[in-house]
C-alpha cells in the first residue's frame, strides 16, 4: 500500500466531510471498483460485500447481464419522461405485473416514492371504492417499520434518529406492534384503508413475524374490506429463498411496494404492484414522476424480471441461505452472540455489548476485508449479493468469530 494511495484515501474521506451534509456516517473505506461480491478501495485492498446495497445489489456489482441491458439501452434512448409512449414501457409494466401475479404496475424512482405512491394510492382507493368520508381514511403500520424517511414516512416511524426535529407530522396512521395479530385486529375499522407492513423488518434487525402473522393479515384485511399493501423493497426479489418474502405463508396481498434490486444495482427503479381496480383510481395528472419508468430503468428492471423468472437467485439464496444461518448459529451460546434470525440470504445477529457497538464491530470487521452494517445498537445485518459462493460466506462467517475472539 503506497503513502499516495493512503494519503489520497484520506483526501476523499476530509472532502466529503467537508462538502457533502452529515445525513450519513459511513465506514471509513472509499471503494473505486467492484465485481460480483468483491468490492476495491482506492489502495487496492479487497473486501467482501456483505450489505448488498440494503438488497439494491442482489445480483451482485456489476452482473454482465445487467450491464450488457444497460449499454444496449444506452446506445438508443435513456429519457422521454412520461410526456411520450417508448417502446420498453409495456413489456416492463406486462412482465413485472405477470411476475407479481398483478394487474397493473405504477413505476416511480426511489423506494421512497414507491410507498408515498402506495399511501395515496390507497387513500383514494379508500375514498372512492371503500366510501371512507374525505379526509378521514386511515393506514395502519407496525412499530420499528422502515418505508423511507420522506416527511410523511417519518410521521408513522418510532426511530428518533429518523423522526426528530422534522414535524410537524402527517397525520393518519395507526401504529401497532409488529407481529401482534390481536392489536392489528383491534386497530382495523371502517376507516381504514390499508395495512402497510414489511413482511420482515428490515432496518429493526431482520426481525421475521410469528408463524401464521402474513396469513393473519391477508384474513383481516379481507374481513374489513381494507388493502394488505406488502412493502417487498427489501425482502421481495430474491432475498428470502423465494421471489417475495410473503410467499413463505402462501400470501398474496392487495399491493406490492418494490425497488431496491429492481434496479439490478444499476439505475434507481422502484414500482407499485396491484390489481385493476386499486391502481385503476389514479388519473392523469393526480400523479407521476420525470424519471419513473425511464426507457433505461425499464431495460434493467425487464433483465432483472428475466433473471428471476429463472428461479436461480431464490434456489441460491434458499441453499446458501440455510448454510449461512448454521455456520452463524455456531457462534451463539459462547457469550458473543445472543441471537441470529432472519430468513434466506439475510440475517441479523445481535452481538452481546461486552463486545462494543455494532458500528465498532461493523468496523473491526472491515479491518479483516469483510465489509458489514449496524443497526439499532449492537446488530450486525448481513445481507450478501445472492451471487455469492460458499467459501467466501464461510470465510465471512470465520472473520466475524475472529472479531469477537480478539
């Protein structure tokens, strides 16, 4: 490793704190290329993507497919905006609803946009369809949700960090505990439009629900004439061993919120999913978006369909899923880790606070090339690219029981 090299490490690291807001606080590596689940910084060193862009990166960096769309794409057309037709537009809104066993697609830019997209949506389906009176509909959300950090996301989020100093809030939403069936069931009336909820919680610390929660839902929904809206940004595509995390109960909701790996790591590209007759209320003009559905979203968002109609990325996250889970199930029990959960190719350990913070374990692993995030205190989520091979999960999984050996 050169003195240049560190030293211009070091430049980039002062330059971003100096001109770009605090809204993030990464680890100290500045990477400068990547392959697959391989990440290089700008000396030259290696390390091990375990993060996955929070899901964006599925397919891992860089996927030949996906670059080879993107470039094809690049050589025609990249933007019209939805003032104009484009000949990609049908077949991705065809081929992404006939994946999601839906009817229509409603494409936006951002996951963020896509749950704004599916809160308006269902309020006025709420109004038209269901007859709730103006201005009283109301959705009902789980405690420790994460669906973005707009002003009206944060309005229904408990995390401080996210909420504080940015009121005031948007009113409408009910809060229950995640994977309370009674206080969900309790919580649903005559104004209620929807139930918002992640299948498993993402940013909580991969928290999966009880048993039989999804299905409890979908019956309740069904009961009280309101839309079960599944926000799939994370555990949907791939992640969980299937190509949405609701199918491990046999659910099928009323709306599917996705992005992230929708975008194949390669262009932001979010999407709501549903039926004729909740997505048929919106009308020219009462929503939209310059970039969403771009003539170049749609040809990486159409080889990403392609790519899991295959079935390849959830039989890898499924099989390297039950294989990661054993190897860091050996670490619980020695007083290191307390717990691991989670469902595929995704998992949350809890590090006991002996060892330090997640941010201070997320750091010594990177110091051994694997690189990690923290969540909510001392949680370590992994959430490798589903192209990940064996050895280098079970080198992984060895770094981490070294970290906490040391």
């Amino acid at each position: 490793m050169s003195e240049e090299s560190v030293d211009g490490a070091a430049a980039l690291i002062a330059a971003t704190e100096a001109h770009s807001a605090r809204n993030y606080h990464p680890l100290p590596v500045v990477v400068a290329s990547a392959e697959g689940s391989t990440l290089v910084d700008v000396e030259g060193r290696r390390y091990l993507d375990l993060l996955a862009g929070y899901s964006a990166l599925n397919f891992g960096h860089r996927h030949p497919r996906l670059i080879a769309a993107a470039k094809e794409q690049l050589d025609r057309v990249t933007l019209t905006s939805r003032a104009f037709h484009h000949d990609r537009f049908a077949a991705f809104c065809s081929e992404l609803a006939q994946l999601c066993g839906m009817e229509m697609v409603l494409p936006m830019n951002t996951g963020a946009e896509a749950v704004e997209t599916a809160i308006k949506t269902a309020r006025r389906w709420g109004y038209q369809v269901k007859g709730v009176p103006s201005d009283q509909a109301r959705i009902v959300v789980a405690g420790g949700n994460f669906h973005g950090r707009t002003t009206t996301v944060v309005s229904f989020s408990d995390d401080p960090d996210a909420r504080d100093g940015f009121g005031p809030y948007t009113p409408g939403f009910d809060v229950v505990p995640f994977g309370d069936e009674a206080a969900l069931e309790a919580a649903v009336d005559d104004r209620t439009v929807a139930v918002l909820l992640e299948p498993i919680q993402g940013e909580a610390g991969v928290l999966v629900p009880p048993a039989g929660y999804l299905a409890a839902v979908r019956r309740i929904t069904a009961e009280r004439g309101a839309l079960f809206i599944a926000d799939e940004i994370q555990s949907g595509l791939g992640r969980t061993g299937r190509t949405f995390a609701c199918e491990h109960e046999g659910v099928v909701p009323d709306m599917y919120v996705l992005g992230k790996a929708l975008g194949g790591g390669v262009v932001p590209v979010s999407a709501v999913v549903s039926s004729r007759a909740v997505l048929g209320v919106l009308s020219p003009g009462s929503h939209g978006s310059t970039f969403g559905g771009n003539p170049l979203a749609c040809a990486v968002a159409l080889e990403v369909i392609a790519m899991l109609r295959s079935g390849e990325y959830q039989q890898r996250a499924t099989e390297l899923g039950t294989h990661l889970h054993h190897e860091l199930s050996t670490l619980v029990g020695g007083g290191s880790v307390t717990a691991v959960r989670g469902r595929g190719l995704w998992a949350g350990v809890d590090v006991a606070p002996r060892f330090g913070t997640g941010r201070q374990v997320a750091e010594r692993l990177m110091q051994r090339g694997v690189l990690v995030k923290d969540t909510h205190g001392s949680t370590i989520r992994i959430a490798p690219p589903l192209v990940i091979e064996k050895d280098e999960l079970d080198e992984a999984v060895e770094q981490f029981r070294a970290v906490l050996s040391a």
